[in-house]
C-alpha cells in the first residue's frame, strides 16, 4: 500500500534510485536506458555534476526569496541569457515552475496587453486540434487534446480550435505544401473573421507538436504564414515550446527554423533539465512596454516564480549546452536516429510515419501503410510498446489517440542532448524489438 497518489493507482512501478547520464537505476539495480528523458525534460542526462555543484552552492547561498520583496542574481543572469539568445525583440523573462503556469501566464498577459493599449473587447484564443498546452484549467481549456480535456469540459473557458499542421494525415492528395498551408492560413483567418475582426487576442500553438500527436512539424512556411494573419488582425501569437524548445530540435528555440518570432513564447522541461521545476515566459518588448507604460503591473504571480535555486540550476544546464557545444550533437544524433529508425523499420507493415526535428522524433504506428488507417484503439498499441520497452531497459514516450484524442499510436523519443552514436543505435536496437514484440 503507497500513500502517494499515483497518476495511474492501479499501476505498480518500479522505485528510481539513481540516475548516470543516459542512465535511471531502478531498486533492483536494473538500468533502464532514458530515450524520452521522461517527457522530454532530461536534456543533459542524469546526476550531471556541474548541475548538481550550481544547486548545491545556490541552496547553501540562497534557496529562495520571495519576488515582491527581491531579485536574485540567478535570476537575472538566467534572464539575460534568454533574452540575448532570443530571436527578435522577445527581451524580457517570466519565471515560473513548469510548464502550465508558463502557458497560463503568457494567456494572461495577452489578454492584459488588450486591455492595455485599449482594445479590451478582445477575449477570443483560437488554438489547434491535436494539441497540449497543459494540466491547468487555462491551459487544458486551450489545448485540443481531446482525452484531456473530454471530462472538465463543463469547467473550461471557451476556446476555438483550428486545424493542426500535420501533413502525413491532412494534406490532401496531390495538394502541394505552399497550398496545404494557405488552406491552414486561410482557415484561421475565417476563424477570426467568424469570431469578429477585432475581438481575438491570441492565437496559440506549439512549433513542434509534442506528446499529443508524436513530434510533428509544421510544413515550411506555416508559420510565416500564420504571423502574417495574426498581424492583419492584431492577434497575438504564442508559441509554445515547452516540449520542443531549449535545444530539443537542434535549435535554442525551435523557432528559429521558421523564421519566425511570436509576441509571447513558453518554455519549461530543458530549461532546468529536470534538475529544477523551472518554466519561463519571454514576451517582446512591445508587449511588455505596454504594461510598464500602461498599468505598471503584471497582474498575475506565483510563491514561487523567479526560483533562485531553480535558476541557479537552469544557469549551469544552459551554459554546459552552450559551452559543450551540445546544440550540434542534438543536429547530428537527430539525423542519425531518423536515419538508423528508417533503415530499422523500411519494411515494418506498421510503421507509417518518421517524423521530427533534431533529437525529437515521432515514430507513428498504423495497421495499413497503403492506406494510415489506424490500429485498433482497443489493442492500446502504445501502451504495450512501453512497457516491451521498460522490460528491455528502454524508457521511451508512447501515446494514443495521434489522429484525434482516441484512434492512432505513436512513439514520441527524446533521448539526453549528450546522447552518443552508439547510445542511439541502442536506442533504435532496443525500440525495434519492442514494437516487433507488441504487434506480435
Ligand atoms: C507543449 C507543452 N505545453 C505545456 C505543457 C505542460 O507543462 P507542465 O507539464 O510542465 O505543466 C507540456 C507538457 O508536456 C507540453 O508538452
């Protein structure tokens, strides 16, 4: 009998008791390789010692002091770091603890914004179908994540949603990519014009779709697209890159791929790396000029924002990505994980799709190639496949309903940035044999 409320009671888990790069150690002293750093969150691996030296010194230093009263160096050079690596004028820094509240947080700035610069008629948040943007009621109510939300509907804001970017299912026959998105960008747009011209505040989405539909990137120009609409109405956009952000695709901020900046971006997962719950909202100088010029105060604020301990942490996670020269290691290990996942499954009647950005990889399970129709939701696919997976040492990040909330399997991996070529190849060794033995 365990006393923790456990996100699934009637599962029975092993105990984690240490961690060694690639590596979590179990009780029994069985090690499982980390392939998913939990949900995608373990960015450096586990026990990385100048990660645990910078927490060890900022706690016997400071652990914390409350932000109505002071800031903290840890805080402030985190900060500067974020906002000197940023792309455009997106200067300033929001601390929370995760990646919800980061969500919740960037919502009510924008509305915030409106209310700001006069235009407080503005309430509407169009987001996507097949989307996560978190647990909290603000957040969940956004999301399109269908299972998620399909309980706590009766409690959830009113929020639209448009369709996702996700070409392996959506574009249509012989559609090309610039017209599938103008077909996207075109569909948002009536959206805002059917919710009234000036009435929108934000458009939400994540650059690179996570757990929800198994890494899956937008089509190039999507997003210069979707700006361009959001500017034509005076609609913010958010991004958020809590799963797919700080280095997951190769990139500081995924982003930068597509050439494009939003007003408001959430980050969370590697930016502590699990060391420290830790998440962060950067805004442009616009949006926060409008606050500092208008009310003076951000409405809103946690106990815990701006964590010197959680800061500190974040500090030595960032400078080891950037100093270890990790950045190109996720470029590099990506190509090789699609490239050694293609040779794997080229004649797997089950794998339709191998998709992804760096070391974010979606592998999308189907029970006709020709075809995509889906596997039987009733086999729960995705679920045998992890626990095949943990029996053979491998921790990877398996979920159902892909294709909308209840039909569709995939397999979301997001190994540790430190990941060596034959830590991938065991990887996708360890994956094969799993999936082969969970169709069987
Ligand atoms: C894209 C995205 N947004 C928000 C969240 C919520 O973050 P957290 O679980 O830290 O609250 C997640 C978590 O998986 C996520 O993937």
């Amino acid at each position: 009998m365990t006393h923790v409320f456990h996100r699934n009671p009637r599962s029975k888990l092993p105990m984690a008791v240490a961690g060694e790069g690639m590596m979590l150690i179990d009780q029994q002293g069985k090690r499982y390789l980390d392939a998913s750093g939990g949900a995608a969150v373990s960015c450096l691996g586990h026990g990385h010692p100048r990660v645990v030296e910078a927490i060890r010194k900022q706690v016997s230093e400071l652990a914390y002091a409350h932000t109505s009263f002071f800031t903290t160096a840890p805080a402030e050079e985190l900060a500067a770091m974020l906002a000197e690596a940023a792309p455009g004028a997106l200067n300033h820094v929001y601390f929370l603890s995760g990646g919800s509240e980061a969500v919740e947080a960037a919502l009510k700035l924008a509305r915030q914004y409106h209310v700001e610069v006069g235009q407080p008629q503005r309430r509407h948040v169009i987001a996507r179908r097949q989307s996560y943007h978190g647990n909290t009621l603000g957040a969940l109510a956004i999301g399109g994540n269908a299972w998620r939300r399909e309980m706590f509907l009766p409690l959830l804001i009113e929020a639209h949603h448009v369709a996702p970017c996700y070409a392996y299912r959506d574009r249509a026959e012989g559609e090309s990519d610039a017209q599938y998105v103008q077909r996207l960008a075109d569909e948002l747009e009536q959206k805002i014009i059917d919710l009234g011209a000036d009435q929108v505040a934000a458009f939400v989405a994540e650059t690179v779709v996570g757990a929800t539909a198994g890494a899956v990137p937008p089509v190039a120009d999507y997003f210069r697209k979707i700006r361009a609409v959001c500017d034509k109405y005076g609609v913010l956009l958010i991004l958020d890159e809590v799963m797919s952000g700080m280095g997951r695709t190769g990139y500081l901020f995924a982003c930068e791929e597509d050439d494009v900046v939003p007003d408001i971006l959430a980050i969370a997962k590697g930016l502590g790396a699990g060391y420290q719950p830790i998440g962060a909202m950067l805004c442009s100088d616009r949006i926060y000029d409008a606050v500092l010029q208008g009310s003076g105060f951000f409405q809103h604020g946690h106990t815990y924002i701006g964590h010197a301990t959680a800061c500190a942490a974040a500090v030595a996670v960032q400078k080891t990505i950037q100093e270890e020269g990790l950045l190109a290691n996720v470029r590099q290990r990506g190509e090789q994980l699609r490239a050694e996942l293609h040779q794997a499954f080229a004649g797997h009647a089950n794998v339709g799709d191998i998709r992804g950005r760096g070391l974010f990889v979606g592998v999308e399970l189907v029970a006709d190639r020709a075809s995509k129709a889906p596997l039987d939701p009733s086999l729960r696919t995705h679920a045998r496949i992890k626990s095949e997976a943990m029996q053979r040492g491998l921790l990877v990040y398996p979920m159902g309903g892909t294709i909308d909330g209840r039909r569709g399997d995939h397999v979301l991996l997001a190994p540790p940035f430190i990941a060596t070529p034959a830590d991938i190849s065991e990887i996708v060794q360890r994956l094969g044999e799993a999936v082969t033995a969970s169709l069987a």
